[in-house]
C-alpha cells in the first residue's frame, strides 16, 4: 500500500513541500529536512542508509519482531473501556493499552528498534536525552540487554522531580549526564545529547525519543512506534469487523500519536492529536506548538516551535514532562497544515480530572501525558452516537506521576 | 541531494575579504580571526570590544549572532549567547554594531555567524538585505547544511556576501566539491570533531594532510578553527593555513578577565603568529 501520504518524507526528508522549490519570492518550506552541523551530515547519511537496508532486511526484522513479542510483551491489547463508555453515553471508547509494554510505554517500541540498528552498524555506545525519564528508562532497558553502555543526557530541573526514574536507570547501568544548561529541561538535554555526538561521532549512536530530529529520525521513529496502529487496525477489524471513526492520541514530540495514525493515512478515519495547554492557552505557559507556535528550525529539523518576535525558543509548560517540549515532529506539522489530523489542546486540570476518572471507573492509572488523550475521547465520545467507535492511545502507565498527581488530586494525603 | 554548480561569474573576486586575503599573501603571514559574541556581555562593552580589536591584531572578525539553543557551541559560547540574550541583544542590534563599525574602519572584513532560526524569523531575504547594507562581508550558517543552502546562498552572492562553506573532520572528500562550490570567502575548517572550546587542540599531521586535500580542490583561503587556545597553537596552525580562527579562549579571557585582558590576548596572538616560519 502507498499513496502520497504515506510516501513521505521526500529524500531530504521533507514532509510537504522542500524549501525554495517553488517561486523563490514566495518559498514555500516543507517540515523535516537536515538542519544540523556539517560534522554530523555524513553520519546521519550513513544512518539513513543503514536504516534503509535494515526495513528490507528479514532478518533484522525477525529479530526486531522476537524482542517485541518475547521482551517487550507485544502485542498489546486493544481493550473496550466499557465503563468510561457508559460513563460519557456515547460513542464507544477503546484504549490501546501501550502502558502495558515493559518499561510502562510505547517507547520502548522505538528504543529498542533504533539500538538494534545501532548494533548492525557497530556503534558501541548509545547516547540519549530524557524529560519526564521514560524515553531514557527504554534505552537504558534495551542498552542493557543488548550490552552496550548508554549515556542518558537529562535537564537538572528534570532530575529534580523525576526522581523514581533517574534511580531506575542508575540501577539499569546507564550514566546520566545532568545538563545545566539553557533552561535544564528536555530541549537542553537534547542539544547536550547533539553535542555529544558530534564530538564522538566515530563509535556513537543517538537514539532521539520522538519524531523529530533531523531525517531520517522523524520517518525512521514513526516507523518502529507505528507498530501501535498496525495492531489497532488489525485488531478492530478481528473483533468488530470495522475499521475507528476516530483515533485520539496526545502529542509533545507525537510519536505515540504517529505510531497510532500512521497505519490510517489512507483511510476515512479522523485523527486528533491533543497538545498539552499547561494553565491554558491564553496564560502562555503551555507546550502547545500546533495551537499557540509557528514554524521555525530546532534540533535538525523546521517544524512548528515556541519562539519569540526574534526567533528565540521559548520554554514549554505542561503538568506531564513528557509533553514539556517548545516542538513537534514535523510529519504533524504536516498533517496539521494539510487538515488531514486536527490538533486540540488540553489542560494540566483537565488531564489531572481524567486521570481520576480513568483510576476509578476502569482500574487504570493513565501517565498524565495519556490523560491528555482521555479528556478529550470522553468530550467527544459525549457529543457521538452509540454506533461510533474512538481508539484512544494510552500511551503509559502513570506510576511515575504519583507525586504529581497525589499532590493535586488528594492534597490531604500529600501533606501527611 | 542537489548542489549548486559553480558559478564563477557570480564569484566576488573584489570584496574586503579577497583584499585582505591579498594583502595578507603579501606580506606573507596568515590572518588571526577572532570570535566574539554580538552583546556580550553586553551591547556598550560589546561595542568597544569590536572597534578596537583590529588595532589589537586581529585581521577578520566573526561576530556571533546569540540564539537561545545553539547545539554546536560549547560551555563558553552558550553562556555568552545566554548573556547577550539576557541583556536584550537581537538581530537589529548586532546589525547596528555592524554599522556602527564601519563608520570608522571601512577595511576589517566582518563575518557573521549564527543559526538559522533568528534569521528565518526576521526573514531571509531582509535579513541578507540588511546584512549587505551595514557591512557585513560573509555569512558562517552552523545548521545550513549544504543540501538546504543553494537559494540562499545564491541571493547571498548576489549581494555581495560570501557564505563561507564549513568543512569538518568527518567530510568526504567526494562531498567536497559540492560544498566548496556554494562557498566563497574563505573555508572554515573545523579542527576536530567536537563543538567549540572543546578541547584543547592537537595539531596532528593528520590535519597538516587534510588541509593538502583540502588546497588542491580549492583557490579559497582556508581558516583552521575550534580549540585555538594560546600563541603556540595558533603559530603552528599559521604554518600550515591562511586564517586561525580563535574563539572559545577570547570568550573565555572576556568574561574572566575583561576587555584590556582580552585585547591582549588578541596580540599576544598575533605576535606568535608573526613568529611562525
């Protein structure tokens, strides 16, 4: 199957449109391409190269599907959220139970699919950037059963208040860099992790958490994490004989929401990608790239950003830190612009009620970041009729925001 | 990937950096570049810094354009841009330096060098206009990579800027007649693999026989930059190339010590400089 969307990125890794193809009074600018530094230009050709070989290569393949079955526990189940369905009255909600892989999210579909190709090219030394720790916590998980070392690069704020999964890595075997600079968030910690790289680009592979990056990262992560889709339609069809009305996912970087959509481009399904609006919209403090950004150059790749009138990068703000970043991969930046997603946001209240909600009417605690995602398939699941069908990525498990959460939602237990 | 093919008519063959190339080959030394940040630590003293570093010895100066995450720079680089930001420092401001600059020396080439996103934001082609209009002489883009760079560097000709090409460690040597022919002015070699102030640098023979590849493929100057910590370095690098580029070390003596400190250091350079066979 393939069709223009699902083509994409073009061989500079653009999705849409390349830069100053078109009239060069009006340029029209695709997202993705390569913006990086020339030192870093020929290593990620070879990446893009080996990446390449390694999708048509059987082998590799059987190895990657074995450690998805046997290691991390794929496939995960589709489950039919019976109570939070009655609760909303409305069109049926389904949850792609991704908090169920080992480790607690999809991330791990990505991390272990990036070491692997790592290990084919034979780097010897993984590098990473982490927020909220679950990104790192998938590849100090998979560096340690492949053998190799990781070094995890993590903003010193970050470190502060993720304090369970900074331990879980240390116990894993990884390094972790605490990076000070800049605003000693996510979007530092992943311009410690270029700077690394640069300087070690003989026997180290970076294996970046989301869809974005310079190509190939963006098309080469939507593909180990569109697993998630792939799944989900099979499953849907295997037990409803139908395909969703609607697939809703949240989006900070978006690779559970591109690892949801992926396998839908060319189907008449609707897809809604929520962003986290902090204390809202109209406050400023939000990570709403989509909704409250515009489109500028980050991190190797031209994509929607919080900046400033002067092209500064701004900081992001969300209750989750998974979402806590001023970008988003840029195949959303496409879709958006094109209409074939739509995005909405969320806020940290919103997303603190639904994750209640969830605890209590399913026995699932949802990450805050997934919550996101919840809040709105209930809004919408009210406003549908029973015949409907809405596939909610739940993309992990919440254990790591107990602190938060108990902290808002039970505030007499977090003061005893 | 497409590139540019050369072309020659477009090349500035009379601009303030062929000049002082050419009067550099006559007087037989290599060029001291000196790096320093557009408003750090901040727009006065910035402004003081840059007027009197040619009398102080230096030959080019690259003068960086602040941007909230640069990934190529190291420590000292990061925490400059992070101070001029701090202190109100935007494209417009650097740009008036510029012009301010040039009031009173119309010979000293000035290269700016920066990141993209500043740019795009204030928009390319008023950007380039502008940059042409306060005296600027080239453009060092960090994360414009060949393979994106052909209109702008086409329009950049156009006006008379040079966009000089970046060459690193890990380049190809079949990837380098497309880059070199996108670029003119001069050819930045980066020293090692690494971002800037790094490390201290080693002049290995390694480099010695890069820069051989590097001269047979291009008439352009070559500047060796990254790691250039003290005269002895930059003595050794002078033997070897056209242009030693000193950046992190200036930064560094800036901050730590001042403007006087850092002027001197500019001519203790130079001096080694001189001194190299």
């Amino acid at each position: 199957m393939s069709s223009i969307m699902t083509d994409l990125p073009d061989e500079n890794g653009f999705f849409g449109a390349s830069p100053n193809d078109g009239d060069d009074n009006q340029p029209q600018q695709g997202y993705g391409g390569r913006y990086v530094a020339e030192t870093l230009m020929p290593l990620i050709g070879e990446i893009e190269a080996a990446y390449d070989a390694a999708r048509v290569d059987t082998a590799f393949q059987a190895r990657l599907e074995e450690l998805q079955r046997d290691y991390v526990g794929r496939a995960t189940p589709l489950y039919f959220a019976e109570r939070l369905t009655e609760h909303f009255g409305g069109a049926k909600i389904y949850l792609k139970r991704e908090d169920l892989n080992h480790t607690g999210a999809h991330k791990i579909n990505n991390a272990l699919g990036q070491a692997l190709l790592a290990q084919r090219m034979g780097r010897q030394r993984l590098i990473a950037e982490t927020g909220a720790g679950m990104h790192g916590v998938a590849v100090a998980t998979v560096a340690a059963r492949l053998g190799l070392p990781c070094v995890i690069y993590m903003g010193a704020t970050d470190i502060e208040r993720q304090q369970p999964n900074v331990q879980r890595m240390h116990l894993l075997g990884a390094e972790i860099v605490p990076v000070h600079s800049g605003t000693a968030t996510l979007k530092d910690a992943m311009n410690e992790a270029l700077r690394d790289w640069v300087a070690n680009v003989d026997d180290t592979f970076y294996i970046i958490g989301t869809v974005a990056g310079p190509a190939p990262y963006p098309r080469m992560v939507r593909d180990f994490q569109s697993v998630i889709g792939v799944e989900t339609r099979e499953q849907l069809l295997a037990t409803q004989g139908r395909l969703p009305d609607t697939l809703v996912a949240c989006v900070g970087g978006g690779s559970n929401a591109m690892g949801l959509f992926h396998a839908f481009l060319d189907d008449d399904v609707a897809m809604i990608g929520v962003e986290a609006a902090g204390e809202g919209l109209e406050s400023g403090r939000h990570a709403a790239s989509l909704n409250g950004g515009s489109p500028g150059i980050l991190h190797g790749n031209r994509t929607y950003l919080l900046q400033d009138d002067h092209g500064q990068i701004l900081d992001a703000h969300s209750i989750s830190a998974g979402l806590d970043y001023p970008g988003i991969g840029p195949e959303h930046a496409y879709l958006h612009d094109s209409g074939r997603a739509s995005y909405v946001a969320v806020t940290d209240n919103e997303a603190l009620a639904a994750v209640g909600l969830c605890c209590r009417l399913e026995g699932i605690l949802p990450a805050l970041e997934s919550a996101h995602a919840l809040h709105e398939a209930g809004r919408l699941a009210a406003e549908q009729s029973v015949d409907r069908v809405i596939v909610v990525c739940l993309s992990g498990r919440g254990d790591k925001d107990m602190d938060t959460i108990t902290r808002h939602l039970m505030p007499e237990e977090a003061e005893t | 990937m497409s590139a540019m093919p050369l072309n020659t008519e477009t090349l500035n063959t009379d601009s303030r950096l062929t000049r002082r190339f050419a009067a550099l080959r006559e007087e037989q030394r290599a060029a001291l570049v000196t790096y320093v940040m557009a408003g750090d630590p901040d727009l006065e003293q910035s402004r003081q810094l840059l007027e009197r570093l040619p009398k102080a010895g230096a030959d080019i100066i690259e003068l960086g354009m602040p941007f909230s995450d640069p990934m190529a720079d190291g420590v000292a680089i990061q925490r400059a841009g992070q101070r001029a930001l701090a202190n109100g420092q935007t494209l417009v401001r650097t740009l008036d330096m510029v012009r301010d600059f040039r009031e009173g020396d119309a010979d000293t080439p000035i290269v700016l060098m920066g990141y993209l996103n500043p740019i795009q934001r204030f928009g390319e082609e008023r950007f380039l206009q502008a940059a042409a209009e306060a005296g600027v002489d080239g453009l060092i883009l960090v994360d414009l990579p060949l393979e994106h760079g052909a209109a702008l560097t086409a329009r950049a000709r156009d006006l008379g800027l040079a966009r000089i090409p970046l060459v690193a460690p890990t380049t190809p040597l079949e990837r380098l007649p497309a880059l070199l022919a996108q670029g003119d002015g001069f050819v930045y070699r980066i020293a090692f693999n690494g971002v800037t102030g790094s490390q201290r640098l080693d002049i290995a023979a390694s480099l010695g026989d890069s820069l051989c590849d590097l001269k047979r493929q291009t008439p352009l100057p070559i500047a060796v930059g990254f790691g250039v910590r003290d005269g002895d370095t930059a003595a050794a690098i002078a033997a070897i190339a056209d242009a030693v580029v000193v950046g992190s070390a200036l930064v560094e003596r800036l901050t730590d010590q001042g403007i006087e400190a850092a002027l001197a250091l500019v001519g203790e350079l130079a001096e080694a400089m001189q001194r190299a066979p």
